[in-house]
C-alpha cells in the first residue's frame, strides 16, 4: 500500500516503525533533520515541505496514494493536509491526529471531509481507564465491543500459587481465559502445557473481563477494586481521563494548580470535587487524605512533576499510580522508580492509527513490547485453510487465537473448537508475522 504520512515527531516516528516493511511510505515534515533521522533508519521517501499546500502533496506524488495520515502536533496543519489530500485524491482515506476534543466533535456532526479523526486524549483516556479496572495490569485493552480483554501482567514475588511456579496444565488459570505468551527476559516462551510462570516474567493474558479483573486478583497483591481516584491535572487529558472514570461510578478528586481552570472544571463536572492546588504540598495531601485513594493518575503537562507527583502519592499510601509521560525516554524511568504504569500519548495514538493500514478486516488491534508483538481483532475469510480444523490440529507457530466472536458472541475456545468462515479471531502473534497472519485467516 502507498501510504504518506505528514509529520516525524514522536507519532509519525511510530507509524513509521510499524509499518515500513510492508508498505510504500512517503514522509512529509518541514524539518530536515527529523526526516534524516527516519530515512536513515527506514526505508521511505522523504520530502520536506509544509503538508498543508497543494503544491507539496502534488510534487510528493499523492494522486497515486491510498492512506494519508497527518500526525503532526498542529491539529490545524493536520486537517487542512487531510482536506486538500482528499480534493486531489479523492479515493485516499485520510487519517487526521487531533489534540482537541472539539475537532472530534465537529467530524461526528459531519463538518470535516476525513474519513477518521483519533484524538489523543481520548485515546490516552481510553487507555488509563481500562487500568484502572484491572490494577495489577501494565496494559490492557478491549476487543468485541468489551466482551474480550488483553491484560499484560508483570509477575511479582508474592503472586499466589495456583498459577505461579506449576505447568501450565496444573496450574489453576481463571475459566474463559488464556495465556498468550511468557516473556522472560529477552525469551518469548510459547505458554504450553508443561511450561511454568515464574516470578520476574511478564505474561499475555486474552479472555473475559471477569477473567482479566480474577487474573488481576491473582496477581496483585491488594484484592480490592479501585473506587477512589484522585487525578492531579485537570487538562484535557484529565477530564477525558475523569469523565470515564465516573461512567464507571468511581469516586473523582482532581487537583489543578491553575484557579481559573479548577473553577471551568468544577463547573463541567459537578460529580468531581475539584481542588486548586498543584497537588505538590504535603500538607494539603495529608489534610484531605489523598494517600486513601485506591489510585492516583498523573495528568500534569510537565513529567518532572508527574514524577514528583507520584512518588508523593506513593510515600503516603497510594498503592496504584498511573502517569502520562511525554517523553517516550522516560516511561522507563517511571516505572524503574516505581510508578505503577508511565502511558505514553503519543504511542496509544500511534496505535489507533496504524490499524488503518492494515488488511481491512482487521477491526482492532493493540501493539505490545514496543511493537514486538500485536493482538489482532480479524475476520476470518470464507476460503480460509484454517476453517473448519479443530484447535488442536493448528500448527504451532508461536501465534495464539485467544477468542473468537461468533454471531455476536464471544467464545473462548478449547482444542475441539473450530474456526468458521466470518468468526471474528482475537489473536496474539509477533509483529513481524502480522502479514503471515492476515495471509491465513
């Protein structure tokens, strides 16, 4: 596929990563040396130009392109790029990266000709409130309309027995549940039946959200359900990140150093107590006992602060810290000093986007490991080799079919099952045999 993406920031660094090897990618960005950087990397074209003329995107061969994704940080460029791109090509589909939850609204009522907006706040929302209800999980996401989710688990010492240090095929794993991948160090090991979690692996786990909030359990060591969340930030991440949380009758508290801004807040969400505070003093945090609620997300635009912020919570008996971090070098930092979870904007973006460029039946997908490894939600074509072969007669190529979604209804399959025509797979694989995948089913 011919594709062209505007913009070589942290967002089009990641589109590019994902999907180079597979595609024909042109490179759009004004500054020379971030397009350098990529070309030297990866293979592509690139041209340096403002996205948002005519002019460029003619001389940078759009008429021919089939996907055009404007990632950059200016929502305007973006959409401007994205509405001349159309006039010329009018059968491209086109991919515009919003920071305004406005200009999502404004597509919705039909105002704007792109066929997809992705909002990072919602996107980041999205991502952190998922967390939130499975707090043992580093990453989780939901597949089949909510029906089936992917919990990503570090295994600490302490986590119980019934499914940590016994086979696979003894130890007592949640019902409608499957463990997708083992990795151990720089090993990915395929779960079989006489493999063994340990502590110090991370683990894939696919199933119902019952079984990711009992794999929560198992892991974790608090057994109670977060209800009590104090947000410090109250941005548009933050009240993107609020409103979801109270869809989920979870208790808010949001702490805004900015008084005009806790006073707009306060107003547009009279269910929250909005503090204006920095949420930096001790004596405020001990005064309204901060250190009580379950979880604390770190939404503040600076990551020094988020930092502070959240070793501030944790020192006075927060157990759950969530943190948006800006910069991708530091999410390791984050979570080496002991914030729970560091999500990083930019990437959950990149993600919803590069679903776009894969084959069309493919409605969702999750990127892992820094793209080591994805988790598919395809359709499975009606002249598919793999229909109508039991589970168990599939060869093993290190790829795992966690779900299936059949009229409707997902079912966690066992080694009699089959695979129909039009069932909906939810599978784990390596990235780089994404296309290998796409190609079976």
């Amino acid at each position: 596929m011919k594709i062209f993406v505007v913009g070589a920031g942290q967002v089009g660094a990641t589109v590019v990563e994902a999907l180079h090897s597979e595609h024909d990618l042109t490179l759009i960005d004004l500054d020379p040396g971030r397009l350098s950087a990529l070309s030297n990397r990866y293979e592509l074209r690139p041209v340096q130009g403002n996205a948002a003329s005519r002019r460029v995107l003619q001389e940078a061969g759009l008429v021919d392109g089939a996907l055009f994704i404007a990632c950059t940080s200016r929502d305007e460029t973006n959409i401007v790029a994205a509405m001349f791109a159309k006039r010329l090509a009018p059968e491209i589909t086109t991919i515009v990266r919003t920071t305004r939850e406005e200009y999502v609204e404004i597509w919705r009522e039909r105002e704007l000709e792109i066929d997809h907006v992705v909002s990072t706040e919602l996107e980041t929302a999205h991502a952190v409130s998922r967390l939130i209800g499975v707090p043992a999980a580093r990453q989780t996401d939901i597949f089949a309309e909510g029906q089936v989710q992917m919990v990503e688990f570090d295994v600490e010492e302490g986590a119980q027995a019934d499914v940590v240090g016994l086979p696979l095929r003894r130890a007592e794993i949640p019902p409608d549940s499957k463990v997708a991948s083992i990795i151990r160090g720089d090993r990915t090991i395929v779960p079989r039946g006489d493999e063994s979690i340990e502590p110090g692996d991370r683990i894939v786990v696919i199933g119902s959200p019952e079984a990711a909030r009992a794999w929560s359990q198992l892991l974790s060591r608090s057994d109670r359900a977060v209800d009590d969340v104090v947000i410090v930030g109250a941005g548009e991440t933050g009240v993107a990140i609020a409103r979801l949380l109270l869809e989920q009758q979870i208790r808010v508290r949001m702490l805004e150093a900015d008084a005009a801004r806790a006073r707009e807040v306060a107003e547009l969400l009279p269910e929250v107590r909005v503090f204006h505070t920095s949420g930096l003093e001790q004596d405020f945090i001990e005064r309204e006992r901060i250190g009580h609620a379950r979880a604390a997300i770190l939404a503040m635009p600076e990551d020094a602060k988020n930092l502070y912020a959240a070793t501030l919570a944790k020192l006075h008996g927060v157990r759950f810290t969530v943190a948006i971090v800006h910069d991708p070098l530091a999410a390791d930092v984050f979570e080496r000093a002991g914030v729970d979870v560091a999500v990083n904007p930019r990437t959950v973006t990149a993600e919803e986007i590069v679903r776009f460029a894969h084959d069309p039946r493919v409605l969702q997908l999750s990127m892992l490991e820094g793209d080591r490894f994805e988790v598919l939600d395809i359709t499975v074509r009606e002249d598919s080799a793999l229909c109508g072969k039991a589970f168990r007669e599939l060869p093993m190529t290190g790829s795992l079919i966690g779900a299936i979604v059949r009229d409707g209804r997902a079912i966690f399959p066992h080694g009699d099952d089959m695979l129909q025509p039009g069932d909906r797979a939810i599978i784990f694989t390596e990235s780089s045999r994404v296309p290998q995948v796409e190609r079976a089913l």
